[in-house]
C-alpha cells in the first residue's frame, strides 16, 4: 500500500507533465486541426532556456523558490515567443493547406530544430547535467516517504492549469480561441483577430511546454536534444486518449499516461512505453473521440 | 522497332542496372556508395509503399516503419534461425532469400489488416495515430523478445541481398503501384481520397478499398525490411523508430505525395542528399531539415506532385508526363494540365 | 413494380424528429418532386434514401429488395444513385476519371488480374473508358474529358455530377437541388437535361428543388415537407393550390388571411 501511494505520487508527477505538455498539442489541434510534430521539441528548447539561465546568472547557487519560479516563467516565455516564431513562419502559409502539409513541416521544424541545438557549438551533441532547482526534502506521512519537490510540481501543474481553464473560459482572448476553434471563417468576420489568436494559442502551448521541460529536467537531470520526441509522443498520446481538441481531456488523459507508465514501469520497466500505446489502440477502438472528445458527425 | 519505341523502359530500366553494376565492378562506386544506392532502393520501396495509403487512398499512416520492422525481423527469422541460409549453395540462398522476403511481406501484411479492420471503418485522422502507436508497440515487443535479439538486436542475419535484387523489387514495387493505381481498385481509392461521402453513395465499398490498399502496402513494406535486413546483416528495434516513419513521410511529401514517380525520386534524393552534405558535419542535418520546409512551404505539392515519368505510362489523375522515354518517342504524350496547382 | 419505396420512414436526432412518417413510392420512368422551406428535412430524406443516415422507424425499398441496415454502397448497388447540394466531385481527378471511378464497383477483373494486368484487365478497362466517353458525349462533355472537375465551369459541375450519377447505372437517380445557383438560362438546360434522363433513358427520378417554376414543369407529383412532416402531397395543381402549402412557404400571413 505505502508502495502504491508512493507510485501514485510519482505517476501523478510524471503525469502533470504530460498533462502540461498535452495541453499544447490540444489547443493547437483544436484551433488549427493540426498535429505539432514539433511540440516536443519546445519542451526541449525550455528546458535549455531554463537550464542557460540558471548558469548565466545563478551558477552554483541553490535558487529560492521565488526565484526558481522566476527562471521557470522566464524560460517560458522566451520558448513561447520561439512558438510564436515557428508558427508565422513555417505553419502560417500552409492554414489553408491539407493538414498533412502542415505536419511534414512540423517534422522538418523539428529536424532543424534538433539539429540546429546540436551543431551550435554553445549546446552540441553532449548531454548537459540539469541544475537542481530547489533542494528536496523528504518526508514522511504515516510510513509512506515522500518527495517535497514532486508534491510542489504536481500542485504547481495543477495551478497553472486551472489558470489556464480561467483564461480560456473567462477572459476575452479565451472567448476568441473558443470561437476560432469552433469556426476560424465564422469568428473572423466577427472581428476576432484569428492570426493573434493561433499566436497567442502557440505562445502559451510552447510556454507550458517549457514549464514541463524543466519540471521534467528538475527529476531527470540530463538535457538532450532530443528529449522532447519520446515525451512528445506520449503527451501526444495523452491528448489522443482524453480526446484532442479537449484542454480537460488533455489533463486527465496526461495524468492517466503518467500513473499508468509508472504502474508498468515498476513491475517492468521495457513494457512500459509499448503499454502505453496498447491502452491508447483500446481506447479508441472504444471510444474513437477519446475520453472527453465529443463525435464529430460530417455534414452530407 | 515501333513496340520498342513504344516501350522504352524494357531497354532504359536495365540499361540503369548494367550502368550501375559496373560501375561497381570497375571500382569507381566504392561500397559505400552501393550500400547508399542499396538502402536508397528499400526506402524506394519503402516510399511507394507509404504512397499507396497516404498519397492513394488519402489516409495517414505515419507508422509505416513497423511494417517493416515485421517485414525485417519475420525475413530475418525465416532466413537466419529457421532455416540456416548462410550455410547453404548459393542458388539454394536465393530460393531461401526469396521465401523469406515473401514471409516478411506475409507478416506485415497480417498485421497490415489486424490495424486496418478496425481502424480503417472510422471516419478521421485515426489511422494516424494507430499506426505511430503500432510502431512503437511493435518495437516494445521486439525489445523483450529474446529470440529475435531483444535489445541487443539481432546479428548475423546472412548478406542475401544484392543490388540485382533489389532493383528487381524495386521495379516489382513501382510497376505493382503503377498497375494499381490505374485500374478500378485504384481508381476507388482515388475516389476515397478526394471525397469519401460521394465514393460512397458512387458504389464504393470505402473500408474494403481502403483495407486492401493498406494491406498492399503493409505487404510492401515488409519486403522493403526484408531486404533492409539482408543487406546491413543487423537489426536493432530502435532502428524502426518513430523517427524512421518520419523519414519516409518526408521522403514522400517531399517528392510528390500521390505521384509514383514523386516517391521514387524524393526517396532517391533524399537519401542520397545527407550523403553528399556529408562535408558539412554537423550542419548538414540542419539544412536537411530547412531545406524540407522549404519544400513544404514553396511547392506544397512536392518537387514532382502531378507529374509522372512518361515511361509508367499511367492514365488515372491527368498527370503531367515527364522523364526520358520521350527521347525515343517522337509524339509526347500531350495531357491537357487544366491547372495542375489548383488540383491537389 | 416499384423502384424506389419509403415505407413510413422517420428519423431522429437526439430529440429532435428531423423527418416524421415519409412515405414514397416511386415507379419506372417517373419524376417526383420533394419541396419545402429551408430546413423543411428535405436533404435528410435524402440521405436516408441513400443509407447514409439510418431511419429510425420504417423500412425502405429498393427494386422490391428491404435496405436496413445497409451502407450507401449497398443502395447504389441496388440501383440508385444520388447527386449533392454541395457539388461533391471527384475533384482531384479529371472529368473521365470521375464518371471511370463511378464505374468501379461493376468491374469484372480481381485483385490478381489488376496486378498482373492479364487481357480481361485490358478488355475491362477498354470497356470502362468506351461506357464512360459515351456517357461524356451523351452530356456534351467529351472535349473537357482531361480537365480537372474543380476546374469546370459550377454548370458542368452539375452536369457532371449528374453524368457520374448515371455511370452507375442507376434505377432511379436522386438530384439534390440541380438547379441551385444557376441563371434562367442554365436552368432550362437542367431542365432539358433531367427530362433526357427520364425520357430517354427511363431512369426514374426524385429531385429535391427551390425553383418553383422548374418543379411545376417538370414534375409528376410533388411531396411538400415542413418541419419534416408531409403536409401536402400530388399533382403540381393540386400542391400549388393548397393552403397549407402556401402557409407553409409564406407564414402566418396565409394563415390570417385564410381565417
């Protein structure tokens, strides 16, 4: 039991970060039906963001928590303004394309990204040791050990999104990504602004996704660059399973992923990525829209 | 004379073999270079496989590199661990080569339908997903299968691919797509892709098409691996990454999605262009990668989409025909291209 | 002998009954008319005429042969065939291949034969693009035979659609506003053209139609639908002149002004 609640603790960690991750590919789904092949990619390039700026400005100090949360937010937007980037540049002109066009230039993004980071002599190929952010602390509840550092980033996730629900419920630029999403024609000739509206969906896509990247590098301290295919992928996955265009979906479909990799993973640890998968092919044999999604019936 | 006018390709596809061959043999293409020209033929293979669902039927499978790692290690299995092929008289190793590389397609194309069932009947971008999810659930489950190597991949598969026989599968592969596509099967997929409601209600049973195309191409695809196991002799399941079915979809898109001659020339190209960029270290990956959205972006038909090589002689899709069996023909081909661009 | 039979066909959505008790019966050679205001269902009898929806209640017949639960392949096979609202061609292919790819499902050379391109694939093919040039030049089309469809002027678009309609061979042929969109002029050659279709070539005919002036012309007998339910039924004569109709296509004013 102590080892299930401890599991749980660790899958529910691992989970926010997918669930964070998710998120992005969701709203980018959701309001440009396209699969960003290149999302994982913005994990990795906040985690480097992140990573640079620890070792710019606060080499070899233990960071507050104020202050870490700082760096974080600061590596966030810096990797949201590059989302912004990737999208006017190389997603942009092909709106109006077949998705499909869109998604192999997600993929060529994404080769260029990774092997830009990898040829610029300031990052190269070599794995970078992640900075500790915080100090962890351990305590005990009852017998069960747990991890100071894993129950913030679980909360924190958790804040920022239901921050994020506010924005997209509550404010006005989350009205107008609503109404994108539903119609981009439609909300156009309603004098919504749809060109801020994909940018700012992109902006904070990336922005989570370099919030992920360093919760992730934080628990596993090696950055590479091509860390953010594999967590990609099953954050895509996540997204897939809570039913994608769905930011709720995203969240549970992400925290279902993380326990569920961390469950498998400690009976054993090769099946665990094929698991994943096996679950996500049952789910939509079931339920094809996912979790959450609703069917999408096509007008004849 | 007039036939041979007619049919060209009977004089030019040997013609690029011999060339080929000896070359090899006089030593002016070192064997590295063949390797790349032989690896350059299984993604051919491998590219007008992708084709028949994506640029065909109009569905995405953006896993297609578990095809091939079943193609691959089901050959390898048959030729290496049940049947002891090295050990044997070599026209015994061709007949062995050729079964296996038939069981390698047999198996791909048994899992080709066991993912196309189910997830073919749905309407949407299912397939997708299933497919990126086959191919990583498939190499999860090569990864803790002893007997096909597990993680330390499977060695000492026996060399029975050549360049002879590769290009022999690679002009099966392309003139099997070609013959699809213009005929009523293929013309259904066709059909599928440009608008399934109305393929439909025209009398097309739209799973069944879509499920034998996929089959077809699953089949491909499996002796696409099996010949990439002969010829490098070592497998490793992380070789069939996700990242490998990305390559093809580049190779793909970048060629000239739904145009034959499109996926032969953008895989050829596209293997080949890593190699010559060779001289650019680190750099050349990069370019690669700039270079495709580039393609994407300023021709998003692909270098060749809505052209064919004349020689295929293809007649479905009022295609642009271009290549060098013009030089014997006195009369091109003229299609009326209304507005090539606008089409696709 | 009827071809085309709704036997008390309703269908629902959710709540909301979009069709209520549609009953057709629709012989050889005959032309009937289904009116009605926008969002009358018109469209939805339709697709469920052509198993694209399946009616919730009551069966529907195809050339005496029950339809339930079978996909719109299995009605096009059964012998009928449909044209859209929204022009639905083929539109990446070039006019002779769309009337070729309706042709598909009545080839007679298999998986193998295709492959191996044996003399029935060649003979069967030849016999494909003859019915289909036929078919071109029967409609006029056969100089435009290697344009791309989304290429085509919106009128021969229609035509199209109806030309790769009859590629099937169909029994009976749905057409889902023919008419939309076009001139005066273009419109009578709609109406020339449906008119061949019945004549001449003894197709039996449904069509769906806004053009009140087109429909009065050409049709038999006419169905009026609102709000899914059938309010009125029979001759052009008898349809234009009842009241409930009228209310139906002007509002509560016919309904004051009768009271």
């Amino acid at each position: 039991m102590e080892k299930f609640i401890q599991l749980l603790v660790y899958g529910l960690q691992l989970g926010s970060i997918y669930a964070l991750l998710a998120i992005g590919y969701t709203m980018v789904f959701g309001i440009i039906r396209m699969i960003n092949m290149a999302h994982g990619d913005f994990l990795m390039m906040g985690s480097y963001a992140v990573f640079f700026i620890v070792s710019l400005f606060f080499a070899d100090q233990m960071l507050g928590p104020a202050i870490a949360l700082f760096v974080i937010l600061a590596g966030a937007s810096i990797t949201g303004f590059i989302g912004v980037g990737v999208e006017r540049i190389a997603y942009k002109p092909l709106r109006n394309r077949p998705k499909i066009s869109s998604m192999i230039a997600a993929i060529g993004v994404s080769l260029f990204t990774q092997n830009f980071f990898r040829a610029i002599p300031f990052i190269g190929p070599n794995p970078r040791t992640f900075p500790k952010l915080l100090k962890d602390v351990l305590f005990y509840v009852g017998p069960i050990q747990l991890s100071l550092v894993r129950i913030v980033v679980i909360i924190l996730s958790i804040v920022i999104m239901s921050v994020l629900y506010f924005i997209i419920m509550k404010t006005t630029i989350g009205m107008e990504m609503r109404a994108a999403s539903c119609d981009k024609d439609a909300s156009s000739l309603m004098g919504i602004n749809v060109n801020r509206v994909i940018s700012a969906t992109f902006f904070i896509g990336a922005g989570l996704a370099a919030i992920s990247g360093a919760f992730y590098a934080n628990n596993y301290p090696v950055l590479t660059v091509t860390m953010g295919a594999t967590l990609g992928n099953k954050a895509f996955i996540a997204a897939v399973i809570g039913g994608i265009g769905d930011i709720r979906g995203a969240v549970l479909g992400g925290f279902i992923m993380g326990v569920i990799e961390i469950m498998i993973s400690s009976v054993y640890s090769e099946l665990a990525y094929g698991i994943s998968f096996v679950v996500l092919i049952i789910i939509l044999l079931l339920k094809p829209e996912g979790l959450l999604g609703k069917p999408m019936i096509e007008k004849v | 004379m007039n036939w041979l006018r007619k049919n060209s390709e009977v004089i030019i596809l040997p013609l690029i073999y011999v060339v080929i061959f000896l070359l090899q043999k006089n030593k002016i293409l070192n064997n590295y270079v063949i390797q790349i020209i032989m690896l350059a033929g299984v993604n051919i293979i491998m590219t007008q496989s992708l084709n028949l669902v994506n640029g065909m039927t109009g569905q995405n499978s953006i896993g297609h590199a578990g095809f091939m790692a079943v193609g691959a290690y089901v050959s390898a299995l048959f030729s290496k661990i049940i049947f002891n092929a090295a050990a044997m008289p070599p026209t015994m190793q061709t007949i062995f080569f050729l079964l296996a590389t038939i069981a390698g397609g047999i198996g791909a194309a048994i899992f080709g339908f066991l993912i196309g069932m189910p997830t073919l009947r749905l309407k949407g971008d299912y397939l997708a997903i299933v497919t990126l999810g086959f191919g990583e659930v498939i190499r999860s489950i090569i990864r803790i299968t002893p007997a096909v190597g597990a993680a330390r991949g499977l060695t000492g598969i026996p060399k029975l691919a050549s360049l002879f026989w590769i290009f022999v599968f690679v002009v099966i592969t392309i003139y099997i797509c070609r013959n699809y596509m213009d005929s009523a099967y293929g013309r259904g997929c066709l059909a599928i892709r440009d608008n399934e409601v109305a393929a439909d209600t025209m009398g097309i049973n739209t799973s069944k098409y879509k499920v034998q195309a996929f089959v077809t191409s699953a089949f491909i695809a499996g002796i696409a691996g099996s010949m990439y196991a002969h010829t490098l002799r070592y497998l490793h399941p992380d070789v069939f990454s996700y990242t490998k079915s990305t390559d093809f979809l580049v190779y793909l898109y970048a060629g000239g999605v739904g145009s034959i001659s499109g996926s032969i020339l953008g895989a050829f190209i596209l293997t080949a262009l890593p190699e010559v960029l060779r001289f650019m270290n680190e750099w050349r990956l990069v370019i690669y990668g700039g270079l495709l959205v580039i393609i994407i972006l300023f021709r998003p038909v692909g270098m060749f989409g809505g052209k064919e090589f004349a020689f295929l002689k293809l007649k479905t899709g009022g295609i642009q025909h271009i290549g060098f069996s013009n030089l014997f023909q006195r009369k091109t081909k003229k299609t009326i291209v209304a507005n090539e661009e606008a089409s696709r | 002998m009827s071809i085309l039979k709704a036997d008390h066909i309703s269908i629902q959505f959710g709540g909301l009954k979009a069709v209520n008790d549609f009953s057709l019966d629709l012989e050889q050679k005959e032309l009937y008319a289904i009116i009605g205001p926008n969002g009358a269902g018109k469209t939805t009898v339709f697709n469920m005429l052509t198993g694209i929806y399946q009616p919730t209640q009551g069966s529907i017949y195809i050339d005496g042969k029950l339809m339930a639960g079978c996909k719109p392949y299995q009605f096009t096979e059964a012998g009928l065939a449909r044209t859209f609202q929204n022009i639905r061609l083929f539109h990446g292919a070039t006019v002779l291949d769309n009337v070729k790819m309706a042709h598909s499902f009545k080839t007679d050379y298999n998986f193998f034969n295709m492959l191996s391109r044996t003399g029935k694939y060649h003979a069967e093919e030849k016999r494909i693009t003859e019915k289909s040039m036929e078919l071109l030049e029967m409609f006029d089309l056969q100089d435009k035979k290697n344009f791309f469809a989304n290429n085509l002027p919106y009128g021969e678009q229609r035509k199209l659609e109806i030309v790769r309609a009859l590629a099937t061979e169909p029994k009976v042929i749905l057409l889902d506003e023919p008419a939309a969109g076009m001139n005066p002029n273009e419109i009578d050659d709609v109406v020339s053209l449906i008119l061949r279709v019945q004549k001449d070539l003894g197709k039996a005919i449904l069509v769906i139609e806004h053009h009140m002036k087109m429909v009065m012309k050409i049709a038999e007998y006419i169905k009026v639908l609102d709000f899914g339910e059938t309010i009125s039924e029979g001759t052009p004569e008898k349809v234009q002149n009842d009241p409930k109709v009228i209310e139906a296509y002007l509002g509560g004013h016919a309904n004051a002004s009768r009271n």
